[in-house]
C-alpha cells in the first residue's frame, strides 16, 4: 500500500517524471496530433513511457492528460471525448505505477485568459476544469497536478472547481515564469504562491520555462511566503538549435546541480519538463540518496496575513508597516461618485485607484453599495478596472453576499472581505465564502447584542469570530479584527476601550487587527487632528491596517512618523523619501505645491496610460471643440501617452493586462477621430499578415501581437493558428501586405518558420517577416533568416514600426 501522498511528502523528497510530449513524438506523435488521444489509439506507446519512468525511479508518474481539457481538446474535434481520454490516461498510469509509485491526473491550461483580460468567465473556466478533474478524481488520481499555468486567474478558477470537487484531493499547482521573474501575464512568484495556497494548494512551484537554476530563483521568492512544500520542474536547460533540431542541452549532472540547495529551501518534489528523460530521472533519484531529511520550514512567531493581485502582494503584520486601505472608492457622501454607479461608468473608480494608491494606500477598500443599482454588476465592474488600473490588492466592502461572491470571482489574488461580524448568522453566510474563494476576512468585534462597551466584551466577540473561522478550516492568519471606532464626540471614553480592545485582541488571540480611524472624529471640528492623534495611539496599541484617505496629508504624516517610532520603517528610508524636500516640519506644513495642471494634451495622454476609455472619448470631444485637430490630438496627446505606456511596461511597471487596457482605449479615441478624417488621411501605418505556423495551436502570444499591433495602427490580417505555409504565401502576395508575423511556441513546431520563409523566398515574395514565439530565441531569427526577432509583444510593436519607418 502506498502511504497517504501528503504525509509521505513531509518524511521524504520524491521524484516526479519527465517530459511526455518530447517523448511521445520519439515514439511517433506527428506534429499537429494531440498526444491525449494516443490514450486511446495506441495505449502501450504510452505505457511504455510511464514505464521507462517508473524504471528510472520516478515515485510519482503524470498522467497523459495535460491537455484533456474540452476547451484543449476542442481544437481538434475531440471536445466530446474529455471522460473517455481521461479515464483512458488515468488507467495507462495507474496499471504501469501499481503501488510503486503515485498517479498524478494532469491538468494544462486552455489556452484562454480569464476576463477582462480574454473573455471567459470566471464560471466558464471553472466548468472546463471541473469536467476534466471530476474525470480524473473518479478514476482514481492520487493527486491533481496544474502545470504550465500562465493566468493566476485561470489556475484560481481551476483550484476553486477542484476542491469543490474534493476538499481532501493532494493538489499540485505550478506556474510558467520567464526569466525576468514574471508568468507572461505579470504574476509574481510571490503573488502567485499567496494566491494558489489561499484557494487551497497543497504543493506549489514552478514547471517549464527556466532551466533548473531559474526555477530555484523562482522557489526561492515563493518560500518568503507560504510554509508550503515546494515542487521544481524544470527544463533540461533553455533550447538550443542544432542542425535544424532543438535540444535540451542540460546533462542529468546539470539537472542535480542545484538539489542540495533545492531542498534547503524545502522542496519536497523534484521532477523535469521539456528536454527530461529517464537518465535524467534516473540521475536524480541517485542524486537524492542519503540526503533524506523531514520537511521542515522555519514558520515566522508572530502571525502574518498575506494578500495578493495578478502582480503584487501585501504583508501584514509582525514587523511590516501598518497597511494602509484606501477608503475612497465609497459612495457615503459622494454624489458625483454615486451618479457615475448609477451610469455604470468607471473613471472615478480608475481615478481614485490610481491617486490613493500613489498617495501610499497598499489595499483599496471597494464599497460600491448604493440604493437602486445591482450591486453584483458594479462590484464586478469596480474589481476589473482598479485591478487593471493598478497592482494594489482589494477589499471587497459589502453586506450583499451576491455582490461579495461575484467581486471574489472577478479578483485575480488573494482578497481581503469586509466584513463578518460576531453574528452567528453573518458568520454563517461570510465564513464559507471566505473558505471556497480563498479570501481573509475582516471580523468586526460585535454580535447579536450590538457593540459592545467593554473592551474585554469586544475581545469576546472577536474570540467567536476567530473560533468560528476555524471550524470552517479558516486559519487565524486569515482573520484581521476590527475592533470598531464610535465617534468620541458623543461619549469620551469609547476611544480607550477601542485602544483597549485592540491590545486585548493582540495579546491573547495573536491575529491582526484594522480600524475605520475616521470615524473617531465625526461631529468635530477640524477632525483631521483628531483622527491623526487617535491614528498614533491606535498604532501604539499595536494596530496593523488602517481604513483611512491616503490623500489626506495629515493621516499620512501621522503614519509615516509612527512607523519610524515604532521602528517598523528601517533607517527612517520611507520617510525620508517622503519628506525629503520639505523644509522644516516643525512649521504648519506647507501644501505640496500645486502643479500646473494638465492641458487637454496631457490629458489625453494620461487617459490612455491610466486606461480610461469612458473619459477618453469625452476628452477627444472636448480637444475637437477647442479646435485641435485630430493630427494634433493624436500625435501630441494621444500617441505620447501611448509611448509612456511602452517605456512603464518596459520597466515592469505596466504588465500586459493594462497594456492591452491601454491599447483598447486607444482604440476608442481613434474610433471618434475617424469620423474627422478623410479616408485618405486614415491609412494604417502598414499592413501585417499574422499566423501561427502549421502543427502549432498555441495562439496565445499571437493574439495578443495582433491586438497591440491594430491597436497602435497597424492593420492586422490574422490568419489564425496551425497555418500552412502555401496558405501563408499566397495571403502575403493576394494582401500586399508590408510584413508577415510567424509565431511558433513549441520546439517541435518552429522549425516549420524555416519552411515559411524558405517558401515565401522561392515564390519571390518582398516583405519583411518576423519571428517570434516562447522558444524562439534572436540567434534562431536570424539562423532562419528572419528580419526581425520580438521576445514579447510590445517589442514586436516597437521593432516592426522602427523596420517599417515609422
Ligand atoms: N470598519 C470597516 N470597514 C469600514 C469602516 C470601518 N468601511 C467603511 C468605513 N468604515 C470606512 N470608509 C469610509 C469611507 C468614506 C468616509 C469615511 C469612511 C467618508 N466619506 C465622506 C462623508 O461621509 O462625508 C465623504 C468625503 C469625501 O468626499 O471624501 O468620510 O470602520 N471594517
């Protein structure tokens, strides 16, 4: 018998198995052809390989189903064989591993982005998910594992489906980093392991992309937040072209290099992805005799609550800073806000994202709750443009649990909720939300007799709050207490017993603690000293976030100054940064000078950058009515903020989701401007054929070239994936067209770009061509004769407008 998968992974380290693809091809996988529905045409090929395995010493084998997905499968006319080939790959493992070796059910992605970045729903990628894991739990998977996963959003929605599905089944969750730290979509190895262990991984990592020493970078920045096992899969080294062949060119010494240090950092489960053969297995399972050691990972005392978006995360507590929540995206005495609801517009919520989070807010609270609007519909709408506005983690703030579940579906982290209260009933209704969607949660320290007076009663009711999370299997890191303000203008002593409340809560149940500060000072004069006065005690008392407006200076003074005090600012760094230019803070603070304010140029600018598509066609209007032209608005305000956009993402303070945000409302803004021009004057910058070569579906990164290119305006022909190259030429010569785009993302399949230009050579076909794909590196681009190499999207845009002169 085999021992439980969970437990046996805290007593020794385990070897999972190599690349099935590269081997199945060996075997006679054409190109083109799904290695799935070898499950069902030709099991003994894989079988075979499960067995050389297995013989090499893997302890876990990976089922032949990673992309057995209906959405995978789709593309090949097999989207009604997702239980058969299933079943079939469960099957092949489970008789060739016996009780020798665990069974894995793989699970790859679909090829599709979560909205708004792409256009499924968060239900719909669930579904997807929840058919292929049911399959493979029902036929007798010990674990699940999620490989190669490029969306947080996606993998979320698969984890979510699974464990509705089982709440016990071993999950393995595992993302595709490049090696500037970043999955193609911006996510952090930190924000990606806060999020995965929230909904309810149990091992996570990282597979494909790096070699070995890349993906121990990657583990190394996941281990700053999670206590969870880990698991390398990496590359046999990066792909290297030789005689019109890739090769993995690391050797099973290079794969072992880095195990001492690998499980140092405690990984548990050690395997290979591309180029990873049974030598190498075999190599690694040599490589881990005698260094067998218990699992064991240095936990921090004090109690910290991580949160997470698509690219950052926030630590809260211990010696971290007091987070700061905005608290401004909140209709409470807000008409213009309240008006922009009702419309179902966005910009003041982009704006006020964008403002408080450069003002030094690290959470934005949402409250988007307001008489005669669907609330659902607008928190929806809030998370997607703050969380493509900006990196700050969010607050869900709402007593609808409609409008809680659908922000918890559209985030793309690990959120905060706001809030449950010590009510058996609003426990009942918040906990399992909080549990299903991986999500903290905020608990105010009241219950069904109100607030109460006494400190030692809100204790009370925050004990209820901490024991009831944990009968739902809420850990205590997942709760910050509100020990709740009333305003001290009406009776004095309450703002004690909240200062008493939070040191009782801190002292005895150790969890992490928040405040709505302003509501001290309602009713009062010139609340801000107030409320700043009872900020700093409140931190002293041990306070760890804060609700409050980050653009209110003397909150932010009074912050800044309490964390050196406290030393939570090492070296006064932060606050010096702040107030380095200010000339002496012992004199009333001086406002920061007003800058001059923007000119409908700037303007412009700044709405493409910040993605504002609703102010930005009001902008186009108002620069027509003051009699600028539509060249003036597009090259001296639009096409400025645009370049902007380029250099931030360059620097990795933009990631693709705001770019392709960015491009859209560019889009929009020539959408009006067309109707200015003659048709003449709106000739596209040049005309792009787009493919994805034969044998090649992936059209992931094409996708998103063509977007941007159109979006930047160039006109796209896009000719779709798994092109052929005689299609390719004659599309180039009947268009006319200025360049074709040829994209390839498996080893297997660039090689057929040779074909292409080759083929568009002899039939004399004069255009520029370019190259690109997770594969292709510069060296190939140019081995094949391409003219132009792009590694990412926007440098496609940027090397094809410089090629082409413009
Ligand atoms: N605890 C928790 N959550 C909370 C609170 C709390 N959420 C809501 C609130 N309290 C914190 N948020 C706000 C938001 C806005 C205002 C105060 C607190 C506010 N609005 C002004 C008004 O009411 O007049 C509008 C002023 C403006 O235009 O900016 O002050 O305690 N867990």
């Amino acid at each position: 018998m085999k021992k439980e998968f969970l437990k046996n992974l805290r007593e020794q380290v385990l070897i999972l198995d190599g690349a099935m693809g590269t081997m199945l091809q060996e075997r006679g996988l054409k190109p083109g052809q799904p290695p799935e529905e070898l499950n069902l045409t030709a099991p003994d090929v894989v079988a075979s390989v499960h067995r050389e395995y297995l013989e090499a010493g893997a302890d876990i084998i990976v089922t032949n189903t990673f992309g057995g997905s209906r959405e995978k499968l789709l593309h090949y006319g097999l989207e009604k064989e997702v239980n058969r080939i299933n079943k079939a790959g469960v099957k092949i493992a489970k008789d060739i591993a016996g009780d020798s070796a665990y069974v894995a059910g793989s699970i790859g992605p679909t090829g599709k982005f979560v909205e708004p970045v792409g256009d499924l729903s968060f239900d719909q990628m669930s579904d997807i998910f929840r058919e292929q894991a049911s399959v493979l739990i029902e036929a007798g998977v010990d674990i699940i594992t999620l490989e190669t996963f490029l969306d947080i959003k996606e993998i979320r929605a698969a984890i979510i489906a699974i464990r509705e599905l089982s709440p016990t089944i071993p999950i393995i969750a595992m993302m595709t980093f490049d090696d500037a730290g970043r999955t193609v979509l911006g996510t952090s190895p930190e924000a990606a392991a806060i999020t995965l262990e929230a909904v309810g991984a149990n091992v996570v990592g990282s597979n494909c992309g790096l070699g070995i020493e890349g993906i121990y970078q990657i583990l190394a920045a996941m281990r700053k937040v999670t206590t969870l096992p880990l698991i390398s899969q990496a590359n046999a080294g990066l792909p290297i072209l030789k005689d019109g062949k890739t090769l993995f060119p690391a050797t099973p010494d290079e794969m072992t290099a880095y195990h001492d240090r690998l499980l140092e950092l405690g990984v548990r489960i050690i395997g290979g992805c591309c180029g990873t053969t049974p030598k190498h297995t075999l190599a690694m399972k040599e490589a881990l005799k005698g260094k067998e050691r218990p699992f064991k990972v240095e936990k921090s005392d004090k109690i910290i609550t991580f949160l997470s978006s698509r690219t950052g995360y926030v630590a809260i507590g211990g010696d971290n800073p007091v987070a700061i929540i905005g608290e401004r995206i909140n209709p409470t005495g807000k008409k213009a806000f309240t008006a922009e609801l009702r419309e179902g517009k966005i910009s003041y919520i982009r704006r006020e994202a964008i403002e408080q989070t450069e003002s030094g807010a690290v959470l934005l609270d949402l409250n988007v709750g307001t008489p005669g609007i669907d609330e659902a519909a607008a928190m929806e709408r809030a998370v997607f443009s703050v969380t493509t506005a900006v990196q700050t983690p969010v607050v869900l703030d709402s007593s609808s649990t409609e409008a809680l579940e659908r922000g918890l579906k559209s985030a793309d982290g690990k959120v905060l909720i706001n809030s449950v209260s010590g009510e058996d009933k609003s426990l009942a209704r918040v906990l399992p939300l909080a549990k299903k969607y991986g999500a903290a949660v905020i608990g105010l320290s009241l219950d069904e007799k109100g607030i109460p007076e006494s400190a030692e009663d809100r204790f009370k009711a925050a004990e209820k709050i901490c024991n009831s999370a944990k009968s739902f299997g809420i850990p205590a890191d997942n709760i910050i207490i509100d020990a709740l303000t009333l305003t001290v203008s009406a009776e004095q002593r309450r703002a004690l017993e909240s200062l008493d409340a939070i040191r009782l809560v801190k002292e005895r149940l150790g969890v992490n603690t928040v405040l709505g500060v302003s509501n001290i000072s309602f009713g009062l004069p010139a609340r801000a000293f107030i409320s700043a006065a009872f900020f700093s005690m409140a931190i002293a008392a041990g306070l760890d976030a804060a609700i409050i407006n980050p653009k209110d200076k003397i909150m932010m003074d009074a912050f800044r100054s309490a964390m050196v005090l406290l030393g939570k600012d090492k070296d006064a760094v932060s606050y010096i940064e702040a107030y380095k230019n200010v000339a002496d803070a012992s004199v009333p603070s001086v406002e920061k000078e007003i800058e001059a304010p923007l000119d409908i140029k700037g303007k412009l600018g700044n709405a493409i950058i910040s993605g504002d598509v609703d102010s930005v066609k009001d902008l186009v209007e108002q620069a027509l009515a003051e009699g600028l032209s539509p060249l003036e608005i597009s090259n001296n305000g639009l096409l400025p903020g645009l370049e902007e956009v380029g250099r931030r993402f360059e620097k990795n303070i933009m990631f693709l989701p705001q770019v392709i945000r960015s491009a859209d409302t560019m889009k929009a803004a020539f959408a009006r401007l067309k109707q200015e021009l003659s048709a003449s004057d709106i000739k596209p910058l040049g005309k792009i054929l787009m493919a994805t070569v034969e044998g090649d579906i992936h059209d992931i990164g094409k996708n998103i070239v063509c977007t941007l290119l159109e979006n930047h305006g160039f006109q796209v022909i896009d000719l779709g994936k798994n092109v052929s190259a005689d299609r390719i030429v004659k599309e180039a010569i009947a268009n006319k067209v200025d360049a074709v785009g040829l994209s390839a993302l498996m080893t297997t399949t660039m090689s057929e770009m040779e074909n292409v230009l080759a083929k568009l050579g002899a039939a004399g076909v004069k255009t520029f061509t370019m190259v690109g794909g997770a594969v292709v590196t510069e060296e190939y681009a140019e081995s094949i004769g391409a003219d132009l190499y792009a590694g990412d999207a926007m440098e496609a845009v940027n090397r094809i407008r410089k090629l082409l002169g413009k």
